[in-house]
C-alpha cells in the first residue's frame, strides 16, 4: 500500500524543539521530492518546506525564518522536519506530503494523515 | 508571493444540483509552456486533503467525473455537476507556479 506515516508531534513548551517524522511505504521514496504543509486548527492550509528527491534543493516558506529545517534519509524512507524556537502560532496538524515529480515545488499527489503538534505552557 | 482567493467562502447546495467554486490568482500561473500550475484538493470533515485536479484541468486518479476543473491564466473554475452527499468538504485551490507554494482559503461545501 502506498502510504506516508507522520508522527513526533505532542505537547511542546514556547521555546522549546521538536522532530516530526514522516514514513513512506510503497513506493520508491527517493524518486519523489517531499513537502510540508501544516494547518492551524479550524484554518486553512500552509506549504512549509520542501526537498528534492536526493536530499538537495531544499525550500521554505518565509515565515519559517530560519527555525525549521527539513531532511530526508532515502535509506529509511523517511522525511524529517525539525522545528526549534516554537511558537503559539507554530500549533497546527503537519502533514508531510508527495511532490508528483523528484523536484519540489509541484502538487501534491499523496498526503499522510498529520501529527499535531500543539505549543503551550 | 502569488495570493490566491476564493469564492464563495461558503456553498450550500441541494443534493443533485450544480456547484461552482472560484479561484483567482494575484498573477497568471501559466507558463509558456501553456500549462497552468494550479491543484485543486477536497479535504474531508477529519481528514487530510486529496488531489482532485493538476495543471488546472487534468482529474487526478480514481476522482469522479461528476468533478471538472477549468480556466487559465488567473482565473479558475472547480464544478461539481451534481452534489452528491460524499461531497460535503472544504476544497482548496493551490498554486506551484513559483515559491512559495500558496493554497486559496478554501471553500467550504455543505447540504441545503
């Protein structure tokens, strides 16, 4: 079954850091760039970043500034998103997704079913 | 950044009638290449969103005929021709014209 996994996400302090992992299954995982986009509850949704399908040309959206970072291990079929300095506003449901093609910045023909992450004291 | 809006925000229809959404673009998203760099998705009540149309028009796998997606340059039609209970969703249009990748506000389906 082709399928993409999230998970990492939880309860996490202002300030503070988090992983976000996303799993692929059946499908050859390197022969497709990757993206996340997130969606704050009850609102629309929000391209985050995006990787080439070798691990290269990455891209973000402009309000990331700098505080997240995405990766990919091929070897694991698994993308990576690391958030540092999290926000309020950083609360929503990530969801990792397919590009149709090995370069980013396309649609999305796939989507997992999203981890929230939820920032609060 | 390439804005993208939508109307209505809100579309109630009869279960069998027409329902017509808008998406217009702040700049044209089509290359010379005369393809239209535009998606439309449905997301469901509690899940995650689904490929309806790519390049504006092209239906993606296993999405009904009852859907059709038109238009080119800055503006774009997503038509369901005749609303079936399953429907009820939000539906989004998004742009892969140019970073960063920019999605409509959504227009949100439901049952008169």
């Amino acid at each position: 079954e082709v399928k993409l996994s999230e998970s990492g996400g939880g309860l996490v302090q202002p300030g503070g850091f988090v992983t976000l992992f996303c799993e692929a299954s059946g499908f050859t995982f390197e022969y497709y760039a990757m993206s996340w986009v997130r969606q704050a509850p009850g609102k629309g949704l929000e391209w985050v970043s995006g990787i080439g399908g070798r691990g290269g040309d990455k891209t973000y959206a402009g309000f990331v500034q700098g505080r997240f970072s995405i990766s990919r291990d091929n070897r694991k079929n698994t993308l990576y998103l690391q958030i540092q300095s999290l926000r309020v506003e950083d609360t929503a449901i990530y969801y990792c997704a397919r590009d149709w093609a090995a370069t980013t910045l396309t649609y999305f023909d796939l989507w997992g079913q999203g981890t929230l992450v939820t920032v609060s004291s | 950044d390439i804005v993208l809006t939508q109307s209505p925000d809100s579309l109630p229809v009869s279960l069998g009638e027409r329902a017509t959404i808008n998406c217009k673009s702040s700049q044209s998203v089509l290359n010379p290449n005369s393809k239209n760099y535009l998606a439309w998705y449905q997301q469901k009540p509690g899940q995650s969103p689904k490929l309806l149309f790519y390049w504006a028009s092209t239906r993606a796998s296993e999405v009904p005929d009852r859907f059709s997606g038109s238009g080119s340059g800055t503006e774009f039609t997503l038509t369901i021709s005749s609303l079936q209970a399953e429907d009820v969703a939000i539906y989004y249009c998004q742009q892969y014209y140019s970073a960063p990748l920019t999605f409509g506000p959504g227009t949100k389906v439901e049952i008169k």
